[in-house]
C-alpha cells in the first residue's frame, strides 16, 4: 500500500467536486466488487474487512481501492 502524508492526499483531490463522507459504521464497498474508484482519506480512519475479519485499519492520508 502507498502511504503519503495527508497534505499530499489533500493534493490529489484539489479541485476534484466529488467528494463523498461517509458515517461511522458504512460500508464503502464489498470485496470483489468491480474497482473503478480510488478513495483518499483526508480525515478519519477506515477499517478493512474481509470475511467478517478487521485486517487493517487506514487513517488519514491513506489511499486505497482501484482507480
């Protein structure tokens, strides 16, 4: 996975109007969905899991998914 610092995340999106937020609790997408979509947090964390199994937990600055 890549990690930049948020400042840099922050950077990729300037200008982009597409922002989503999302609540605690929902689910962003399902594994094995297709990926057209590559999400960068700017704030907040966001836990990955598969098969019910938490297997890493990303925050701020993180990007993650297919673009």
């Amino acid at each position: 996975m890549i990690k930049i610092n948020p400042a840099e995340t922050a950077k990729l999106y300037q200008g982009n109007s597409d922002f989503l937020e999302f609540a605690d609790g929902d689910t962003i997408f399902e594994a094995q969905e297709p990926g057209k979509v590559m999400y960068g947090i700017l704030k907040g964390t966001v836990e990955m899991y598969v098969n019910g199994k938490l297997i890493e937990t990303l925050a701020t600055g993180d990007v993650f998914g297919e673009g």
